[in-house]
C-alpha cells in the first residue's frame, strides 16, 4: 500500500487485509460504509493528509459486522485544516493501528477457520468461534487433546506412620523424618523406577510433595534413573492431601475407610459436601472440593510452564491422585476412592480414557465396595463417640521402637485452674515467669 502525502490536500482510507467489502468514501463529507454479513470483522483507518510534509490518523474505526445481512456506518467528516503532528506521532499511531488490523482483521480470522467445520449463520455460532483459546487456567474435565504435557502419577511408598497405622494429615507433621520411607518403601519406590525404566519413560519433570516420603520417592529415582536435578521440581503447597481435621492421628486402618464412605454417601458429584469434624490444633478439615481448587492450580501451572513433557507428579497419599484422575476424565468425585493408589503404585498417562476404563474395573472390585461397608460402620463410631472421651495415639513408627499406645486424656484449662487453686497454686510448677522474662526469655528458659 503506497500513499503519498506531496498532495496538498488528501483523503485516503487504509483498506490492509479486509476482507471484500463495499466500501464508499467522500472526502469532506458524511458518507455511507456499506457491509454485507460476513464472519470477518472489517478495520478501517482514516489517514488525512493537510497541507504540510507531515500527516496524521484521524480515527480508527474497528466494525464488527452483526447478524443482519447488511449495516451501515457512517465515516466522520474531515475537514482541511487539521493541525498537523510530528511523524513520530504519526508512526507511533500508524503501527498501533496496522497491529490492530492484523490481530483483528480477516487474517486472523482466515486462520482461525482453517481448522472451523462450517456452521449455520448466526450471532452465536459467530461468537463461539471468536473465543480465544489461550492457555492459563485448566478447565475439567480435559478431553483428549486438551492437555499440553503427558503425565505419570505415583503415590510414594510406604511411610513410617502408614507402617504404624496413623492417619496423619496435617502437612506440619508430614515433614518430619517419622514419615519418611520404611525398608518396605524403599523397595516399592525402586519397583516402580524398573516399571518406569522397563517402559522407557525418562521425565522432563519430576514434581513432588515436601512430605518426608515424598523426598525420599524422589532422592531414589533420581538415583536410579540417573535423572538431573535440574528436573525435580518440589511443590509447596498444590499437592497437599486432604486434611482430616479431628480425625488427624487416629488409626488409618479404620479412619480412612470412614473417609471413603463419607465421601461416597455425603460429597456429591463436585465434592463440596462430606467434611470431617473441625479441630483445634491447626488441621483443617477439607472437602475434596477444597483440594480440588489446589489440583486445578497444580495443573495450570505446569500446562502454562511446559508443553509437550513427560511430568511425573509424586504424592504423598493415594486420594489425591486419585482424585486428580477423576477431574481429568470427569468422573463423579464421591467416586474417586475407586481409583485410590496403593503405596508405590504408579500409573501412566493419566487421561480421560484410561481413567474411565480403570474406573469400570475398580467400581465394581470387591476391595473398594469392603472397604465402603467397613467405613460406614466406622464413621457412625467416630461421629457417635463422645469428645470429652477422644483418645490421641502417638506412636514412634522407628524400627527399633515397638509400637507403644499412649492415650491422653485431655484436661480443660477450667479444670486444670481448679486443680491448681486447690493446691493453693496460681501457675503451673515449673514455668517460666512470662512478665518477669519476656517472651523470648521465657521460651528459651
């Protein structure tokens, strides 16, 4: 497109990529832009060139042609004597207004339909096809081709609490060496590196949990898969499990199944419902739609930050894979314990057609329907049992110590008052003097 500004005095319309349209100016005047119904939205530039060397765009006009067959619109009028700016302004305005044309006009529109189907005409049909598809925030469930990156789940083994049959959620205790592998661990972690090995997968990316198991999961495979470090990758916060609340530190044998039938009978189809009693010492008690929305987060970012890698994720429990394996194929969420992992067990390319195959064979497994019915009997016991009558386990899940129970029945602070004044006591034997000191002085002392 050439235009010439050594005439004294011209009207040009700037006609770049559009497509074909009827197209009437009068220099001076009001005039009539005519456009027939097209899917290809039309960019106008109206350039004037006054008297002198230097010109500048009086308006952009950005048409998006509606439903109708045909619309008007009407072109300003230009006069003579507009003042004249610098050329740098001018440039400045010509390609913020060129780029419009280019990201808006017919171009991008011929591109984007060269993978369209044709459709019938319309506003809506129009709009739909207008929606940028950009990446950011995944979307569940995710159909095939939907997801940028191929991922494997693996839950990490065995851990010293799982070994003593404590359900400990909080992720402040899940840090502690007591919850690192056992011997048992080990030996599933290094099984699933040889399944790994054996199917040739070598991951871009290895995410894991800061749980102490997690660590561990990750420490071996690195080892014996020979995998940089420059590739595992820890997650702070997204791969958390789900918190227990007050049943944080009771048996897992018989606490997690409670949790399986809550959810089966009480969380629904998103997970909102079915959450576990409240407690005081921090644990929260979630739904699985709460860690849905960390999942979701989890999964946004890697989609935004790879493409085309092979991710394994490492969790520190068997829900949360499987729950993510639920909103990727868009499965119920009160089913999603039908999918639990085992510790050590991995599975790979998690997508929407393996996970509703493996749901079929697992739905109907004696093990996961045993484990309902046992929960059901379970979760009628915690809901019944008293709260001045809870009992907390605490038990060293080291080799060399033996599994000793220790109940605690806790004593409320009224009550420990009363003890004390009896004995003509204003504080507990033995603490620190927290005026005398300071806080910092009574914690050290």
């Amino acid at each position: 497109m050439f235009l010439s500004a050594s005439l004294p005095s011209f009207t040009a319309v700037l006609l770049g990529l559009l497509s074909p349209k009827s197209l009437a100016f009068t220099a001076g005047h009001y005039s009539k832009l005519r456009t027939p119904s097209t899917s290809a939205p039309a960019a106008v530039g109206i350039f004037h060139f006054g008297n002198s060397a230097h010109s500048r765009i009086l308006s952009w006009a950005h048409i998006n042609p509606s439903c109708d067959d045909s619309e008007e619109f009407s072109a300003p009028k230009l006069s003579g004597n507009e003042h004249a700016h610098s050329r740098r302004s001018m440039l400045h305005t010509a390609s913020m207004s060129f780029a419009g044309t280019v990201s808006s006009g017919p171009l991008a529109a011929l591109l984007r339909s060269l993978g369209d189907e044709p459709e019938a005409g319309g506003c809506k049909s129009r709009a739909n096809r207008n929606v940028a598809n950009a990446m950011g925030l995944v979307r569940f469930p995710c159909p095939p081709g939907t997801l940028m990156n191929t991922y494997h789940l693996i839950r990490a083994g065995e851990s010293g609490y799982e070994a003593n049959d404590v359900l400990i959620t909080n992720p402040l205790f899940l840090t502690n060496r007591e919850d690192a592998l056992t011997d048992l661990g080990i030996i599933q972690v290094e099984e699933a590196c040889n399944e790994m090995m054996s199917k040739g997968i070598n991951p871009s990316v290895v995410k894991y949990s800061l749980a102490a198991k997690c660590i561990d999961t990750v420490n071996i495979m690195a080892t014996n898969m020979m995998i940089g470090r420059n590739r595992i990758v820890p997650e702070f916060t997204f791969m958390d499990q789900r918190q227990a609340g007050l049943w944080d530190g009771k048996p897992l044998s018989t606490t997690e199944p409670a949790m399986f039938a809550l959810d089966a009978t009480e969380a629904g189809k998103e997970g909102r419902d079915g959450r576990p009693p409240a407690n005081e010492d921090g644990t929260a008690n979630e739904t699985l739609y709460d860690q849905v929305v960390r999942l979701r987060q989890l999964m946004s970012i890697l989609e935004t930050q790879y493409s085309g890698d092979e991710i394994v994720l490492v969790f520190p429990d068997g829900g949360s894979p499987a729950l993510l394996s639920c909103l990727i194929a868009g499965i119920p969420l009160n089913k999603c314990h039908a999918l639990n992992f085992a510790p050590g067990e991995i599975r790979f390319n998690v997508n929407m057609e393996n996970s509703l195959k493996l749901l079929d064979e697992k739905i109907s497994s004696p093990e996961y329907n045993d484990a309902v019915t046992m929960g059901n009997e379970q979760l009628v016991a915690l809901r019944t049992a008293p709260v001045e009558e809870e009992e907390k386990k605490f038990v060293d899940p080291s080799p060399s110590a033996t599994a000793e129970t220790v109940a605690i029945k806790p004593i409320k602070q009224s009550e420990l008052a009363k003890a004390l004044a009896s004995d003509g006591q204003k504080e507990i034997p033995g603490s620190p003097d927290f005026f005398s000191f300071g806080a910092l002085g009574a914690a050290g002392s």
